[in-house]
C-alpha cells in the first residue's frame, strides 16, 4: 500500500530508492505541527516496514535453516526413538535369550552330571558283569571237575526248583568228603576202564553214586590190608572201578559197581587215561594211585597260588624241605577237580621292607610238617624265598621282600617266588590296611587276598 501511494508515482522502483527518499523527506519533516506529526508517525511507519521489509529475506532464511534444522532434529528423534525402541525391544530379547543360556547351562550341567553318572553306571556295569562272566567261568569249570569228580545222570543234572542239591552235587560232594579223608579217586566220564582181575563184580554190587564205588575201592583195600579177603593179604587190592550212573542209559543195569584190579595202572598218570579204558556212555571209572607215585609226573611243576592281583609262581624246593613239598602237592592235587579252590587259604598281612604273610587252610589241607628233622637250609632267607611263619612247619608262610640274614636257619623254606611274582607282592604291600589299636601290633590287610592253589609247568 505504501508502495502504492508513495513509491509509484515518485518512480520509485527499489527498496533502496524509497530508503533514500525517506531520508530526504525526512529531513524537512520538522516542527509540531499535525502535518509534520503526521509525516513523522508515517515516516516511523514507513521505515519500520521499510526495516521489516529488509531484514524479511534474511529471517526467512533463518526460519527455513530453522525448519530444515527442526526437521533433521525431528527425524533425528524419531530416529533414535525408533532405536529406542528397537533396543528395549533388543533388551528384552537378550534378557530372554540370557534367560535361555542360563536354562540352557544348567540343563548342560545336569547332562554332565548325568554324563557322569552313566559313565560311573557303565564302569559299575563293565565290573559287575566282568564279575559275573568270571563267575560264570568258575561255575563251569567247577561244575566240569565235579562231573568228573563225581558223574552226573541225565535225569538228575541240575537242582530241584525247592532248592534241594542234585544227585550230581551230592555226589560231587561225597567225592570231596572223600579226597578229605584221604580216599581220593580220580574219575572219568563215560569210560569204563576194563582190568584183570575183577574183585567185586558189579552184577552182585551196587551203589547208589560214584562215590559210594570209589569208597567201596578203598574199603576193599582196608580189607585186604588187614587180611579179610579170601586170599588173606595175599591178595589183589582195588585201584580201579567202574560204576554205571545213567539211568536212561545204563537201564536194568544202573548201579552196578564193579571193582577191579589194573596191573599196569602206574605206568599212567592222571589225567591221562588206564590202559584197557574204553568209552562207554553213562558209565564213570576211577582209579586209586598207590604210594604217591602220581605225584611224580609233578616233580618239575612250579605252585601257584592264584590272586586277583596276579599269579603268585613259585618253584618248590624240595632239597631244602622234602615233606613240605611232597604235602602240598598232594594238597594242590586234591583241589585240582574243583579248579583249585582253596577255601579259606588268603593273605592277610604285608610289612613293607620285610614280608608278606598268609596261610594255607581248606579242609583236608594240611601242609603243616615238623621243622625238624629237615637239611639245613642253604639259602639263608633270601629275598624271595617263602618260608614257614613262627619257626614250625606250617600252616602259615611268609615270603621274604629283602635278605634276612638275621633268622638265620630258624625257619623251613620250601619255595622261591618268581620275579614276577614278586610284583604281585608289591602289590599288596600298597593296599589299605586296619588301623592298629598299639604301635607293636602287626599290620593286616583291610581285606585279605583269598587265593586258589595249583600245580603247573613253569611258564617261561
């Protein structure tokens, strides 16, 4: 409008032209009257929007670097209130994936755990079924020497459901009742061992097991000895016998039990067979060894007594204790059908850098011989050497881990342990062991070594 009015008809075309008339109008404005109030008020006017006009440009460039800014700034928020967002929901998600590694690491260390205990279970497992399979090892092989020990019938080869021993058991054990008393008899089955003469014959003889035949062997023997034969003393005495034990096989003839006498018997040894043996199913034979001359074919063989450690080997000496030796032969021969089974032979006492200590005992063992009268030890009590305990002849022995010069002659020895055995002494000098009630009592294994007794040939 002031354009209009003022500017135009001047030819006033620019801001700068009406800021230059300005002045110069202004400058005559003077006085107080209304004109020149009124030019004045218009010039204040006039200048104002000629300012306002001016600096309009520049405050809309700052309004719009402003609002440019304001933008940026906006989006900037919206950005970060958009990452905001995006984080917390972030910070959920960890809180709930750390949740899931915590749930997750504990379910790791329960399978560990777990882990750990099945492989404890499997360990626990493996022995107890390693147990079970040398169990089962035994069993057979015991229940293989008592069939030969003492025969078996088809129709009784196993126990009655009521818990009540077969007739092969029993049997079984009448033939170790028997080898106790000293009435040995070494048996075979299905043979019968044919001999000339025949002293009892079986049509007229019978028994109710193999054991009651191989007693009527050694009863006949008895009689002989003190002249109640027909003969007198003159007569044959029963080594061999043959009693058919199969009722399935042996049909009307089951029982019978012939008693015979085997000219040519020690020429064999156990377990090979009598000359005039021939098999003959359902029957079992035995033969009865005089004077100890089985015993002779073990001359070389070594003593073992068999641990869970390990084989204890030993050479027996019979130069330096001849009836020790000849006993435990006999008694290592006597267990041999039942795998060696000792019953209660064990370990029971180690002292470092001294001895190892334990004691040959089962029913019907007894190694035990006067110490005297025997040759005098040449071995002072080497290391190695396994002796008798306490000065007498048994049944208990110690085996030497050094050189005891200081006991001098005061103890029997009948053996000499192998290195390898004296490995398995070692062994056992390291097991736990009883707590002593004063300084000077002995030591003793917290739970002593059970062994088995064999003969074999020296392992090289």
């Amino acid at each position: 409008m002031l354009y209009g009015q003022c500017a135009e008809p001047l030819g006033i075309s620019t801001v700068e032209q009406l800021q230059e008339y300005l002045l110069r109008f202004s400058s005559v404005l003077d006085g107080a009257s209304p004109e020149a109030e009124a030019a004045k008020s218009a010039h204040q006017a006039l200048a104002h929007t000629i300012r306002n006009a001016t600096l309009l440009p520049s405050k809309e460039a700052d309004i719009a670097r402003l609002t440019d800014k304001l933008t940026g700034v906006h989006q900037k928020f919206l950005e970060a209130e958009s990452k905001a967002k995006t984080a917390d929901g972030q910070k959920v998600q960890l809180e709930s994936l750390t949740n899931q590694v915590k749930a997750l690491e504990k379910e790791k260390t329960e399978l560990q755990e777990a882990k750990q205990q099945k492989e404890q279970l499997e360990k626990e497992k493996a022995e107890l079924l390693q147990k079970q399979q040398q169990l089962e090892k035994e069993k057979q092989e015991l229940e293989q020497k008592l069939q030969q020990a003492g025969g078996s019938s088809s129709s009784s080869s196993s126990s009655s459901g009521n818990g009540t021993a077969s007739e092969t058991e029993l049997n079984a054990a009448k033939m170790r009742a028997l080898a106790v008393a000293g009435d040995m008899c070494y048996t075979t089955q299905d043979y019968e061992f044919w001999s000339d003469p025949i002293l009892v014959w079986g049509y007229e003889h019978r028994a109710v097991d193999a054991a009651e035949c191989c007693a009527s062997c050694h009863a006949q023997r008895r009689l002989l000895e003190r002249g109640g034969t027909a003969e007198g003393r003159n007569g044959s005495a029963c080594n061999t016998w043959a009693f058919c034990g199969d009722r399935a096989k042996c049909k009307e003839r089951f029982g019978e039990c012939w008693l015979k006498r085997n000219k040519q018997l020690n020429e064999t040894r156990p377990p090979e067979l009598p000359k005039g043996a021939s098999k003959s199913e359902g029957w079992i034979s035995g033969a009865v060894y005089e004077n100890d001359t089985h015993l002779q074919q073990f001359s070389g063989h070594e003593l073992v007594f068999h641990t869970k450690h390990g084989d204890i080997a030993m050479a027996l000496l019979p130069d330096l204790a001849p009836n020790s030796v000849a006993e435990l032969r006999r008694a290592a021969l006597m267990l041999a059908p039942y795998n060696g089974y000792c019953q209660n032979c064990r370990i029971y006492r180690p002292e470092k850098n001294f001895l190892v200590q334990g004691v040959i005992e089962a029913p019907g063992v007894y190694p035990a011989v006067p110490r005297h009268p025997s040759p005098p030890q040449k071995m002072v009590m080497e290391k190695g050497l396994v002796c008798w305990a306490g000065g007498s002849g048994g049944p208990h022995w110690f085996v030497n881990m050094i050189d005891q010069s200081g006991f001098k002659d005061d103890h029997l020895c009948f053996a000499k342990a192998s290195n390898a055995s004296m490995a398995v002494f070692d062994k056992i000098l390291e097991l736990p062991m009883k707590n002593k009630t004063k300084p000077s009592d002995m030591n003793g294994l917290l739970e002593p070594i059970f062994y088995n007794m064999t003969l074999r040939k020296p392992q090289r």
